[in-house]
C-alpha cells in the first residue's frame, strides 16, 4: 500500500470513496471557502457539516465536551 502526503497533513475519506486532502473539502467551486467545520467532498458534491451538542457535567464536577455527529447539507455552488 502507497500513502502520499498532503499539503496540510490531513486527508479525508467521502462516501462515495473519493479521497483528497483536508482543504479541497473546504472549497466550494463557485463560492470559494466553505464556513466554517462545512465540508463538500470535490468529486460527488456531498455537502455536511460537523454539530457538536451541549456539554455535561461530570461526577467531579469537570465540563465535558458534548458528542460529536455529522449533518448532511445542502450542497454549495
């Protein structure tokens, strides 16, 4: 198996199999960059955003982050 590297170190993985580096899913054609934690995969035109939910206290007390998921989106021109 072959890696390469990207630019900014980070690749991501779409649904339909395509896989490119971090910032070409962080532009849109039309539009040019994305708000922010909105992705759109390059070669299928998926569009998702990245939702975080509320915080939780802890037994001791500590705030802790909520849960992550993903959200599809409208695709961007």
């Amino acid at each position: 198996m072959t890696t390469t590297a990207t630019p900014c170190g980070c690749r991501i993985n779409c649904r339909c199999g395509h896989s490119a580096d971090f910032m070409e899913f962080r532009t849109a054609p039309v539009t040019g960059e994305l708000p922010r934690n909105h992705y759109q995969c390059p070669a299928c035109r998926r569009a998702w955003k990245i939702v975080t939910g509320p915080p939780a206290i802890g037994w001791s007390g500590m705030a802790l982050p909520g849960k992550t998921s993903t959200v599809e989106i409208p695709a961007y021109l």
